[in-house]
C-alpha cells in the first residue's frame, strides 16, 4: 500500500504549475494594494478631524498611532475650550504629533489654566502655544512657573512678562537661561543702561535673542554712528535701527526725507538725536512731515528741530491735538504760551485738563473734533 501511494505522489507534480503561481501572486499583490490604499484610523482621523492634509497625516501618523478617536477627542475639545481655532490645532499637532495623544487631565489643562491665570488671553494663548507647542510638554512645577516667575521679577510685572512671552514664546518653551539670560549679559558687559535692557527684553525679545551672537559687534557699529554713550536711553533705539535696516533701506529711509529738502548730513543728525527717525517707515516719514508743512504750514524744518516728534503717532496723538491747537489758536481761546511741541508730549490726562476741559463752555464743538478724530485713528465708535 505503502510503495503504491509513494509511486502516486511521485507520479504528481511537488509544485504548483507557473500559471497557478501567477494568479495567487496577483491576487495577494492586489490584496495588499488595496490594504495599503486604505488610509490608516489615525491617518482618516487627522484628515477629518485636525484639518490635516493627507502628507501631513502621514507624517504624524508615522510617529504617532491611535486606533479610538477617544484621546483626541479630548485633545481637540480642551484646545477648543481655550479659543484655539481649527487651524491652530492643526499646525499644533503637524508641529508636535505626540501632544494628540497627551492627557488633558495632567498634561494639558494644568499648563493652560497656570498660563490663563497670570494673564494670558484666550488669543494670546493660543498664538504663543501655537508658536511653540512644546511649551505643554515642559514641566509645570519644575520649569514653566520658575522660569515665568523670573522674567515676572525681572519686568516686575506679570503683564509685562507676557509681553515679552507673545513677543517669543521660546522664552517660555527654553527657558531663560537659554534665551534671556545671554543677551542681558552682553548688554550689561557693554554698559547699556538697566532700563533699556527691561525695555529691550519686554518687547524685543525675538530680535535680541536672534541677534546674540552678533551683540558685541552691533553694539560697536552703533558707537561708530555717533551714540558713544551706551548707557543713553536711546541707544537701545539706536542699535535696534542699527540691526534691522539693509543697506538699501537706509538709502530709502535718506531719500524720503531729502524730498522735503534734508541732506544726508540733516538726517544723520536727527537721527542722533532721535533714533526712532530711522527706525520708522518711509510711509511715515512722508506722512508725518506732509502733515506739518501742508496742513499745519511749518517748514520741513520744524521736525529737524524736533525729531523726537516722529516717534509720536501721526493718527492718534498729533493729528488730533494739532486740530486742537489749531481751533484754540483761530478763536483766540490758546490763553497761555506753550509751544506744539509741549502740547503734543503731554500725558493723555494733562492734555485733556489743560487744553479741552478749560474750554469746553465756550467750545463745546471742540471735545468732538477731538474725539471725532481720535476714534478714528483707533477704529471704535465714537461714545
């Protein structure tokens, strides 16, 4: 029996035939392409749910996989629930796949309700957090309220520490020793006053810390231009005009204002004076100075003398005050002498005692044209 069912087997290919082979190989390779082509859970969820793009999907879904939409269910609803729009999230998760899974309980809400609490807005929020998302991965205890509560002492004001955290959100995600800490050094080394350097760390943290590794050099570079006095208060401005203007835009900057009859010699005198002369636009500079010699009939000149006046707002300070000057002046109301310049760098409060209020019986017209204009220069509705 045994030697019959051997000759049987024998006499029986061991082999499947080539044109079987092919068929079963064609449908298994069918098979996987259609598995393949199927998008992945985590992949369809991140399309539909994040806003992702199918790349970008991809990308993540690479690093990170879920099978339940229940995780990042929660993940979008707590970011949802502290005004961070769709695309917000979705730049959030392209940028730091792995917060989609992280827990809202202990990783999230925690950072977003300590961050809320010294005074971040929903909008605010959601921009820095969107800037660098790993600033929810940090530790709360061990480096977010540390490193907050230092900048907080040193801008001396929890306000003014988020000012400088919208400014660059690195600060909070790295840590001051990493972007604060080196620039504030060099600077004190270099002899510019304290003051300048809260100012510089309030509102041009991005810029500083960029600039770090070139401080030294620009600091000298802006000596060289006639500010030998590190420790003036506008050398600060100085450097930052320094820094942040090419070649080409100075020669701009030059031939703005020798339209209205200024050498370059004029210019870089004002500049020294005021800074913020450079530091401003070219649409600025022909606005600011239009102004004066059209509707106010000085000559270019006048902000020669004065060039502290271009650091002033146009829309919100100057025009409006110039119209009140104008007004007390034509109806013979100006009682006192005092020149433009004083009236259009006094305080908002002082402003309005001396030169509206005193005149508000025999001008009532006057507190509307100075309403008028200054709700216009800010977009709201006058009250």
């Amino acid at each position: 029996m045994f030697g019959s069912l051997s000759k049987t087997l024998l006499r029986r290919p061991l082999f499947l035939p080539t044109t079987t082979l092919r068929l079963i190989s064609t449908a298994a390779a069918a098979a996987a392409a259609a598995t393949s082509s199927r998008p992945s859970f985590a992949v369809s969820y991140l399309v539909n749910s994040c806003g992702l793009s199918p790349e970008s999907a991809l990308f993540v879904s690479e690093r990170v996989n879920f099978e339940t939409s229940a995780r990042p269910d929660a993940v979008i609803d707590v970011f949802k629930n502290h005004g961070f729009s769709q695309f917000q999230i979705s730049g959030i998760i392209r940028r730091w796949p792995w917060l989609i899974l992280a827990s809202p309980e202990r990783t999230l809400l925690p950072k977003l309700k300590y961050l809320r609490s010294v005074g971040f807005s929903g909008s605010d929020l959601a921009k820095s957090i969107t800037a660098a998302p790993c600033i929810l991965t940090r530790s709360l205890e061990k480096h977010l309220i540390p490193n907050f509560g230092r900048l907080r002492d040193f801008l001396r004001g929890d306000k003014y520490a988020v000012t400088a955290i919208r400014h660059s959100p690195r600060i909070l995600s790295q840590g001051l020793e990493a972007t604060v800490d080196p620039f504030v050094k060099i600077l004190r080394d270099k002899g510019v006053r304290e003051s300048s350097i809260v100012w510089l760390v309030k509102n041009q943290s991005r810029t500083m810390i960029a600039l770090c590794g070139h401080l030294d050099e620009i600091v000298e570079k802006t000596k060289g231009m006639g500010f030998d006095d590190p420790s003036a208060a506008k050398f600060a401005v100085a450097m930052l005009a320094v820094v942040g203007m090419s070649e080409s835009t100075w020669e701009r900057k030059f031939d703005a204002y020798g339209r209205w009859g200024w050498s370059r010699d004029d210019t870089m005198r004002a500049f020294v004076k005021c800074p913020w002369c450079m530091a401003t636009s070219e649409e600025k500079i022909m606005a600011m100075i239009g102004f004066f010699v059209k509707e106010m009939g000085f000559e270019s000149s006048f902000l020669l003398r004065h060039p502290s006046l271009m650091s002033l707002s146009l829309e919100r300070r100057i025009r409006p005050r110039c119209l009140v000057f104008k007004h007390l002046s034509l109806h013979g109301l100006m009682k006192t002498k005092i020149g433009l310049t004083s009236l259009l760098t006094f305080s908002e409060v002082d402003f309005l005692e001396k030169f509206l209020t005193p005149h508000i019986e025999e001008a009532p017209e006057l507190l509307d044209i100075y309403r008028e204009k200054k709700h216009m220069a800010t977009g709201t509705l006058v009250p």
